[in-house]
C-alpha cells in the first residue's frame, strides 16, 4: 500500500501544469469579453443625454448584441467543432475589439441615425463574441477531468465580475476625466493585445509545447477529452472506416438535444442565470445614476463592490462542486447544491425596494451577486453533459438559449420603467428568474451525466 502511494505521488509530483495556464488564460479573454459587454451600460447615462436616447431606445440599443450573441451560437459551435478553439477564438478576439473601438466614434453620425449605427456596432460585437463561451467550455472538456472542471468553469465564468472590479471604475474614470468616447478606445486596445496573448498560450492538450505524458494520462483517465481537435487525415479516416459505422449527422444532433428533458432543464436554468447577468450588465449602473442618486464615477466604483461578491461567488460555487464531488457526493447533487442554495441567495436584490440607504443597496446587491456567482455553475454542467462528438454545437445551442435573456430582459426592464417611472417592477423581474432556475434544476433536469447520442447514418 505504501509503494502504491508513494509511486501516485512520485507521478502526480512528476506532472506538468499546462492546464493552469490554460484556465488563466481563459479567465482574462473572458474577463476582457465581458469588459466589452459592460462599456455601454457604464457610459450609458452620459451618451444617452449627449445623443437624446430615451430609456426605449436605450433598452434596444442594449440588446443589440443579444440579437447577434444569439443568432450567432450554433454557427459558431459548428465553427469551433470544424476548425478549433484556437483559430476560432483568435479571429473572435480580434474582430470584437475592431468593432469595440469604433463605437468610440458614434458621434460622427447625424441625427437619429446615431441609434442605428450604434445597435449595428453592438450587434457586430455579439455576433464576433459568439464562439467564445461555447469555446470556453470545449477548452475547459479537453483540458480537465471531471474532478476539477467544476473550478475550472467557475473560473473563467467568474471573469464577468472580475471584469466589472476591473473595469468599471477605470471606464467611471475614463468617462468622468477624458469623455465616455474613450472607454471604448481603451477596451478595443485591450482586446488586441488579449488576443496576442491568447495567439501564445492556448494549444490543445495534444500539441502543447510545455505538457507531458503524466498530464495527459492523468487528464484523460479523468475524461478530459485531450483528441478533441486532433487533426484527422480524411483518406485514413475513410480507409479505417467499416461499411457499417455509424455516425451521427448534426441535424438529428441538434434533434436530439433540442428533445432531452434533461438538456431543456439546464438550457431553460441558464436562461435564467442569465437574465439576472444581464441586468447587472446592462441596467445596473444605469440604476445606480438614475433611481439612487449617484455620480457616474460614484457608480463605476460602486458597481465594483457587488462584482467582487459575484467573483468570490463564482470561484465558492466551482470549488464547493467539486469538494462535494470529491467527498463521494453525486455528480448531479454536487452541481445543483450550490446552483439551488446560490439562486435563494441572489434574490435579495428584491429588497432593494423596501430600502434606501446607499450602503444596504450595495449590501443586498453584494448579497445578491455572490449568490449568482454562487449558483452560475451552468457551465461547468455544460462540460459534463454535452455528448463529446458535438461540444461545440452543445454548448452553442445552450448559449444561444440562455442569450436569449440578453435580447429580452434590456427590452423588458427598458418598458417597465418607462411605464411606472420606478424600477422596483424590474428588481422584481429579474428575481424571479432566480426562482424558475431552482424549479428547473430540481424539477426537470434529473439526473446530470454525459449525453449519448443515437448513432444513425449520415445524412
């Protein structure tokens, strides 16, 4: 019994790391994604009075890159399933940051076309950032075994509250010193150089310069899936091939997801999930301006403080996961536990209409925001679900599907408020969602394990 441990811990000793590098370089592509997300609510007050755009027009302008997001996904699955994370991703990058920095020129357009141009901009940038978390969550399957793809996914889904600590008092600064137009100049920088450093970093686990056979032995008797963008010669693979294998056709793929109750679950948890993101990106700072009386620049520090909570949320809710897996919990209880326990949490936002102190505002949207990070494990779900000959299309339809809150919930909050003059009506909205993601963990999704698909003959 000694020897054998002894000789566990002189191969796990003899490891490389290569995959901590990988999530670390996902964390901070991500947490730029989300800075990108974040420029027009943090200048959205300003802009909207400099360029007479009402609450309305606002919400559309906000959904703009929903719109494209979601439209979007499953191309950019089947892209990332086609040609790879790496050269994927890296043309996203690239082009999103193109279409960030442009938008610090808006004001080049006369009149009211200045709206248009502005949701084609937005729109051009969800289209461009498609790919990303679907790619996240391929990387994520092929660098990690199951016992650590729970932290894996909760870090770099945790970037989007990073970015905001980061991000959103420097754009407060940038706005309130130099002009809101420079806030997207900056971030359009910074996506350059991110994609430079995405260029040297990312490799698949079968072609990284600086892992070793006891990494991948050790990440594929966990079920990373390491060969996922092996390059496969067509004439061996045709020459290899029985007359009678069969494969599956993407079409009868997405037939298959689009039918599995357990799918629809997790695809109707993370539209919810994101509802709630998508206020916090969206309408928040405005919120802060408007309904509580703050400065832009009190705002864009302000809204740092529940984003570090949503940070330290997102890691707690990876690392409880997989402890819980690790202590012999069930696949399927060890995600819901802290998705269930962290949307209870999230939905003390709604007490923010019975209060108007500042501080207890920020309080019960810390609250809040630690307990969505808490409970945005859907990811990480993603990762152990989707059946491994279409990762990418899986995790496409699922953020073509969560996205979905992204077009409707600017729209909705935008109309609520023009309506009553109040945004407790919105508060309330976007609780709610907290509430149908705990019904459709516990009622619907069952049991969480890897989907199979039918095999049938290619189309």
């Amino acid at each position: 019994m000694e020897h054998i441990k002894s000789q566990a811990a002189t191969v796990a000793k003899s490891q490389t790391h290569a995959r901590y590098w990988i999530v670390a370089m996902l964390f901070i592509i991500t947490s730029v994604n989300y800075g990108d997300r974040a420029t027009l609510s943090i200048v959205g007050d300003p802009m909207s009075h400099a360029l007479g755009i009402s609450s309305v027009a606002m919400g559309f302008i906000f959904s703009g890159f929903s719109w494209a997001y979601v439209i979007g996904q499953i191309p950019g699955g089947l892209l990332l399933d086609k040609f790879g994370s790496k050269k994927v991703y890296l043309v996203s990058i690239i082009t999103w940051s193109i279409f960030t920095f442009a938008q610090g020129f808006i004001t080049l357009f006369p009149g009211a076309s200045v709206i248009a141009v502005l949701f084609l901009l937005r729109f051009l940038v969800g289209i461009c950032e498609s790919p990303a978390f679907p790619g996240n969550s391929r990387v994520v399957a092929a660098w990690f075994p199951a016992q650590e793809r729970g932290t894996a996914s909760a870090i770099f889904n945790s970037a989007q509250y990073f970015a905001t600590v980061i991000f959103a008092p420097i754009m407060g600064w940038l706005t309130h010193s130099f002009g809101w137009h420079h806030v997207f100049f900056f971030m359009g920088i910074i996506g350059f150089i991110a994609a430079f450093m995405w260029q040297k970093v990312i490799y698949p686990p079968n072609q990284h310069p600086h892992v070793n056979k006891a990494e991948l032995k050790y990440l594929e008797d966990g079920g990373a899936l390491i060969n996922m963008d092996k390059k496969v010669d067509p004439k061996a693979a045709k020459a290899e091939k029985t007359t009678d294998e069969p494969v599956v056709s993407k079409g009868q793929a997405i037939k298959e997801l689009m039918s599995s109750r357990m799918m629809l679950g997790i695809y109707l948890g993370q539209y919810c999930v994101n509802g709630m993101t998508y206020f916090f990106l969206t309408w928040f700072p405005v919120y802060l301006v408007q309904a509580r009386g703050m400065s832009i620049l009190q705002a864009g520090f302000v809204a740092a403080i529940p984003a570090i909570c949503g940070f330290l949320g997102g890691i707690s809710g990876g690392v409880i996961s997989d402890f819980l897996l690790a202590r012999g919990l069930s696949l399927t209880w060890a995600r819901k536990t802290p998705i269930i326990c962290g949307m209870l949490l999230s939905t003390s936002m709604v007490v923010c209409n019975y209060v108007d102190t500042q501080w207890l505002i920020v309080a019960f949207m810390a609250l809040s925001f630690f307990g969505k990070g808490v409970g945005a494990l859907g990811w990480a779900v993603m990762s152990d679900t989707a059946p491994k000959e279409v990762a990418g299309l899986s995790g496409g339809i699922f953020n073509t599907i969560g996205n979905l809150a992204g077009i409707i919930t600017p729209i909705t909050i935008g109309y609520i408020i023009a309506t009553t003059g109040s945004y407790n009506g919105a508060l309330v909205y976007v609780g709610i969602h907290a509430l149908v993601a705990i019904f459709s963990y516990v009622f619907i999704v069952g049991k969480i394990q890897r989907m199979k698909l039918s095999p049938a003959l290619a189309v």
